[in-house]
C-alpha cells in the first residue's frame, strides 16, 4: 500500500504537537525557507548595487581607454600686481637745427684797373679769360631724393606704467589658451605632462611679436604653446608717460593629464 503523505504530519507538527502553536515560534519556524530566501536575495542586491548603479549611470558612447585631459593656464602672480615703475628720464633735447647764416651782399662799383675791396677782379679781366667773352652758365645739380628714414622702435619696456591687456582681460586670457591648445596625442600616450613658461613683446601696436620659451617641459609642449600664444589677436599696449611702448609679457602655460 502507498503512504498517504497528506496525512503524516510534518516535522515542526511533531515537536510543537501539544503545544499552543499561536505563541508565534511555530509560525516563524514555518516561514523560514522563504523568509532566508527573501534575506539572501536582499542582501546580495545590497551588496552590489555600489556596483551596478555606476555602470548603469556610465554613458555608453565614452571611450574608456583614453583619460581624460585637463589644460590649465595659470597667469604670473607678478603681472597681476605690477611695481610702481622709477620715474622715466627727461626727453633728450631736439637737435638744433641748422641755420644759413650767409647773407647777400650787394656788389661793390669800382673804376676800371682797381681791384675791389673784396679782391673781385674787374671786367675786362674776366673777358680776357673767358674765351668766348661770356660767363659761362652753371648747370645746378640734380639732386636724388632721399626716402625719410623712420625711426627704430625703442627697446621693449619690462615694465611701464600701463601695462598691455588681452581684449577681455585675464580671465579672457586663461579661457583663450585653454581653447586653443590641443593637447598632442604623442605626448598623452607618454605621460608628458608639465607647465611651459614663454614671454613675448607686445609691440606699440599691440601685435604679438618674439615669442620665446624661458622654461621648457618637452618639444611637443613647447612647439604647441608657441604656436597659440603666437596666434593671439592684438592686445592693448602698455604706455609709458601716456605713450604707446613695447613691453615684454609673460604667461605660463600647464599641461595637465588626469
């Protein structure tokens, strides 16, 4: 004969036969397989939500193999509060220009055989040595002209009392270079990373000229900082005593790979 499994009592019937089952162990002791199956399930989402939930944040479309690049441009903390420049020297005085100081004097009548006051010898003379008995005609000169030379722009200042400004300021600066810069590719698969320091003279104009690298970190940062610092628009020159002068500028580019 089959056993009727519906009629043997089960394990926590048996040892809580007798016994007043509402006290609450034997409810619990019932529900336990899905209780704990509940738990687990529980804990192991807790467990790797810190996981999951930034993958699922992560946009798909980065690419991950390449770090992300950080340029940064720092001006010099010394142009931001420039010196009280010394006072400028007087001008040099202009050149005197100079005078003619030979004045017309009126010929001097004098009788024929006597020699003038101021040793002109009378006509008859002259006509004995002039062979066709006339004074010969002088040719005047043809003189070249001679282009104006201008003058030589002075020697850039290194400070004045108004120094030069990028249209928009400092802060225009910063976000122009950290616009144009391109970080060479060469130089972020080699960890090259550092700050180039360059000067250049802001001429009377206000164009960029001879710019230079005083604090090299590498010749792919180099050549890159020269070419954007060489490529900016016209600043406002400084003056000097209300004049526009050349003045040396400097301004510190940093690479930086995060």
């Amino acid at each position: 004969m089959k056993r009727n499994k519906e009629n043997v009592p089960g394990y926590d019937d048996i040892i809580f036969r007798d016994r007043n089952k509402e006290y609450g162990a034997y409810d619990l002791r019932r529900r336990y397989s899905s209780t704990m199956g509940i738990s687990l399930l529980a804990g192991l989402l807790l467990g790797t939500s810190p996981f999951i939930v930034p993958w699922l944040a992560t946009d798909p479309g980065w690419d991950k193999t390449v770090d992300p690049v950080i340029i940064s441009t720092v001006l010099d903390p010394t142009l931001v509060t420039p010196p009280v420049p010394p006072e400028a020297p007087p001008p040099p005085a202009a050149p005197v220009e100079n005078v003619n100081n030979v004045r017309f004097i009126p010929p001097e009548v004098v009788t024929d055989g006597q020699e003038g006051s101021e040793g002109v010898l009378p006509a008859d003379i002259l006509n004995d040595q002039v062979t066709d008995g006339e004074a010969a005609e002088e040719i005047p000169a043809v003189l070249t002209p001679v282009d104006p030379v201008l003058p030589a722009e002075p020697e850039p200042y290194v400070i004045v009392q108004e120094m030069p400004s990028f249209p928009g300021g400092k802060e225009a600066l910063m976000i122009y270079i950290a616009e144009h810069v391109v970080y060479p590719r060469d130089a972020i698969d080699n960890r090259i990373q550092g700050t180039v320091l360059l000067r250049f003279v802001v001429s009377s104009t206000g164009e960029v000229k001879n710019v230079e690298v005083t604090r090299s970190v590498d010749p792919l940062l180099d050549n890159e900082a020269l070419r954007v610092i060489g490529a900016m628009p016209r600043w406002k020159p400084g003056k000097q005593d209300g004049n526009p002068v050349p003045v040396w500028f400097a301004v510190p580019v940093a690479f930086v790979i995060r």
